[in-house]
C-alpha cells in the first residue's frame, strides 16, 4: 500500500463520481483541494459529516477550496445515500462522491488500514495546495466525526503562512496574533511586518496578521 506524505505532489487518478468523470489534478486546476474518505454509504456519522462539508460550501468557496468525498461504494449507492443525506441534514450535496469500488484510488492514498478495516476506507482527510503537493493529512476513527471548523482554522493557517515567513501558534484563529518564524531576523521583520512584533523570547515573537 502506497503511503502520501506531507509536502508529497497529490497522486493523480481519474474515477466516476456522482458529479460524472473526474480528472483529479485537472478538476483541481489551480486552486486548493480537499479529499475526504469515509467508511461506507448508510453509515450514521458519514451522514452527518457529508451534510457538514455541504453546509461549509461558502466557506470553502471564500478560500477557493474544492471538496470531494470517497468511498468504496458504487455510483449507484451514493446516489441513493444522496437522498439521505439532504433529507435528514437538511442540505444539497453539492459536491463530487468518488466512486471507488475497485479500491484503486484507496490505495493510492493509502486510505484502508488492515488493522483497522481491510475492505472500508479509514476517516481521512487531505489538503492539497494549488502546487497540487499535500499540506494536510488527518486520520479519525470510525467512530469520530470530523470537526469541519477545525478544518477551515487549518486551510485558513495554511494560506496565510504559505508565502509569507509565518507560522500559527496553537489555538489560533484567523485574525488572531501569528508566529514569525526564527529564519527571520528582527531586521527584517522590521520590514516584512509593519504592524510591529513582540518577543518575548528571541525564537517566540508574535505580530498581528498581515
């Protein structure tokens, strides 16, 4: 089984989905991507998580977030648990449900674990930057639905600190007081942050967000 790492290029596939063919890194183009598996159709708590991700659609859609939603399921299983899904958390799916009854994208991704499930995909989670390499990997149990704030606080983390000598220190939400990172000397932080900087020690200095 293939494993992806952090800073990995997201591996590419082409699979059927409820939103017909899709051609990942093409659907992607030049924005930020975002690939959730869950265990199976039918299942309570992927209910309520593929109602969240559809409920969040302007929130992703602020930060130019893409979001798909893979299981091994048939097409035609998902179509139905669809239904579902609007129903009972009162939404519309506006997204693509991979289908990947063969396993094969599951595999890519490295999304089953034997020791867990050897046929359900685990609870993952990947963040994918425009230059299509992955930022984020997260991985629940069965049992523990993904807290979908959580994952806008990381994106919005990951788009601020991508291109500028930042990082955010725990807790943190946007709009709150970042991390200059220690590469940066107080010289140039002078200049790279206008709105000044506290240290309180030489390695943990804090200024507002740009």
């Amino acid at each position: 089984m293939n494993t992806v790492r952090l800073g990995d290029i997201a591996p590419d596939f082409v699979a059927k989905t409820t939103k017909g063919t899709l051609n990942f890194h093409e659907w992607l183009a030049d924005g930020w991507g975002m690939l959730v598996s869950h265990p199976a159709d039918f299942t309570p708590v992927c209910t309520t998580e593929l109602g969240a991700m559809a409920n969040y659609k302007e929130e992703f859609d602020e930060r130019n977030v893409k979001v798909a939603a893979i299981s091994v399921d048939p097409l035609g299983s998902h179509l139905e648990w669809i239904k579902d899904i609007e129903e009972t958390q009162h939404t519309k799916v506006n997204f693509p449900i991979i289908a990947d009854e063969e396993g094969k994208v599951a595999q890519l991704y490295g999304m089953i674990h034997p020791n867990d499930d050897v046929t359900m995909t685990v609870r993952s989670v990947f963040i994918i930057a425009p230059d299509k390499k992955v930022k984020l990997i997260l991985t629940y149990p069965a049992s523990t639905g993904r807290n979908f704030e959580e994952l806008l606080r990381v994106i919005d983390s990951l788009q601020l600190t991508q291109y500028e000598s930042l990082a955010t220190p725990a807790n943190w939400k946007n709009g709150e007081d970042c991390v200059i990172l220690p590469s940066v000397s107080n010289e140039e932080a002078e200049k790279m942050f206008p709105k000044g900087f506290v240290e309180v020690k030489p390695y943990l200095r804090l200024t507002p967000q740009v």
